[in-house]
C-alpha cells in the first residue's frame, strides 16, 4: 500500500483485521507511510506550539530526567515531596525507575505525577531482561543473548510484544532494551 520493497515500513504490520484498512483510510489512501507522515507533522505542530509558549526554565528542566525508586511514598513524605518539587518546580522531562521499584506504586506514582506535570512526562525503566529486571513481583525474561541462542527471532518477537505491554500497563513510555553495550 504505497510502501517501496526493502524499505523499513515494508516489514511494518499495522494489525489484523480492519486495522490495516481504516490506518490507509485515515491517511487518504496513502497508506501506513502516509499515516506515520501526517502523524509526526502533527506531533511537531504541537511541539512547536507548546516550546514557544515555554519559558526558558521550563525548556531547560524538559532536558533533565531524574532517576527514582517506584515504591510507597504517603502524599507527606519527603521522597514523595521531592519528585513533586522536581516536576512542578524544576520542570523536568521525564523520570527513570531504578531498581527495586514496585509495579503497583510505580503506576500509581506515574498517574499522579502526570497529572502535575505542565509538560506530559516521559517514564522509563532499563527492562533488558523484562520487566522483573526492575519492577518487583512481574516477569523476568531471558537476557536477549539467551533468546538470541534458540535461534527463533518469533520468539524473541514475542518477548519484546509482551515486555512492551506490561511496561505500556505500567505507564512506561520509554524502555531501554535492548541495549549493546560497547
């Protein structure tokens, strides 16, 4: 549908069923390319407007990304009064889930932040190994290494489907995996 062979949009499925067909609708028959193209002008429209409308300390917090423990923190708490000073103070662009943290108060703690936030958050967590490597009481995956060793890339295609939707429940919108380290 519009998609050149061999270019990287040629192996991109949108879906089953009637997906395919209402993306090529929406994108006036243009197909995913002219979906994705639409897309992201849109999304720079909107970014445009937003920087213009944004102070200088507001554009330079949008640069910083803190690194927390997702665990219980009461509304009084100093921990919890920190990241909240970090997101309407400082203005920051996003938040980095260490190690240890945990997937309920996680979530919860993402809801609540973005709710604070002038400039929606950017949530991320190193899940090279799934989401167990760092959340407690979720799935650990093989080390991709490992899956790499059977072989079977659906397989690995699967992990990184299932990976993504627990970090999607959780409210991560950014995963580091996976990762080559030099």
């Amino acid at each position: 549908a519009g998609v050149r062979e061999g270019s990287p949009l040629a192996s991109f499925s949108p879906g089953r069923g009637r997906r395919p067909q209402l993306a090529e609708r929406a994108a006036g028959g243009r197909g995913v390319r002219g979906l994705l193209f639409a897309l992201l002008f849109l999304l720079t429209a909107c970014a445009t407007l937003r920087l213009s409308e944004m102070s200088l300390d507001e554009k330079i917090g949008q640069l910083f990304v803190i690194v927390a423990n997702g665990r219980f923190m009461n509304e009084a708490s100093p921990e919890y009064q920190r990241l909240v000073h970090q997101v309407r103070d400082n203005h920051i662009g996003g938040i980095h889930w260490a190690t240890w943290s945990y997937v309920h108060e996680t979530a919860f703690l993402n809801r609540r932040l973005q709710k604070l936030a002038k400039v929606p958050l950017l949530f991320s967590a190193d899940l090279e190994s799934g989401v167990g490597m760092r959340f407690a009481d979720t799935t650990f995956w093989p080390w991709a290494m490992a899956v790499a060793a059977t072989g079977d890339p659906a397989l690995a295609e699967r992990q990184g489907e299932i990976v993504a939707e627990e970090a999607r429940t959780i409210g991560l919108n950014q995963i580091y995996a996976p990762v080559a380290d030099v």
